[in-house]
C-alpha cells in the first residue's frame, strides 16, 4: 500500500510540473504579444496610454481607461511607422456619444513607433505616445 501511494504522489507531482511549465509558457508567451506606449503628451491630451497587442492575427490599439477625450471637434487616430509615415485612421469619436477605444490597425501600416490623436478638422497634433520600439 505504501508503494500505491508513493507512486500517486509522484505521479501527482508529475501532472503539476507539467501543468506549472505549461502556464509560464502561456503567460510569458501572452506577455510578449502586449506593448504599452508612454504617457501622451501634446496640447490637449495629456495622460493614457495605448496598448498593441495581436488577436486572431490582427494588430488592434487600444487606449487605457484613464485616457481622456479631448474636446475638439474631430479627432482621429493616427499612426506613424518607423520610417516616419503617417497613417491617419479612424475617427476617435462615433455616433451616440461612444468612441473608438479600440481599432484594428490596417494591414498595410508596417509597423508603430508611435500614436497620435489627431484634430482633422484643425489639421493639428493633440498629443502623442511613443513605443520603446516599434511594434507588430
């Protein structure tokens, strides 16, 4: 009997290594697909963050909830690459008083060094975050 028991509890131990090793793997390999930016800076935002991350093979931008919106009339998200050019993209605010805290990032941006929010109406930079380095 005392060897049924040893043997379970090995086999016990076993089961957690592996299960151990299989959520590292998963968290750290998680971890790696996320990327936050710095604090944004400029003339009307100032404070949030956004974050990148990859779902189902898709680059989204997300904006933190301490992200304030700024009182403009048209404000947009816009991208830069590495190489410096600039994608604008949708449009901050929608219908019925709700925002675009998320958007997919079009497949033909090649990467993000950094984020912006954008005043179309005025043609001018409302505040800016940078990535440590570029993502995607």
């Amino acid at each position: 009997m005392s060897k049924v028991s040893a043997f379970g509890r090995v086999k016990m131990y076993l089961y957690c290594v592996l299960f151990g090793t299989f959520l590292v793997f998963s968290v750290s390999g998680f971890a790696a697909e996320m990327h936050t930016t710095a604090p944004f800076k400029g003339v009307k935002v100032n404070g949030g963050t956004a974050t990148h991350t990859k779902q189902n093979g898709k680059n989204i931008l997300s904006l933190s909830d301490d992200f304030k919106v700024p009182n403009t009339p048209d404000p947009h998200w816009q991208v830069i690459d590495s190489k410096g050019n600039v994608y604008l993209l949708q449009r901050l605010d929608i219908k019925g008083g709700k925002i675009n805290k998320s958007i997919t990032v079009p497949a033909y941006v090649p990467d993000i060094a950094k984020v912006q929010i954008w005043c179309a109406f005025a043609e001018t930079l409302l505040g800016e975050a940078s990535f440590s380095s570029p993502v995607m």
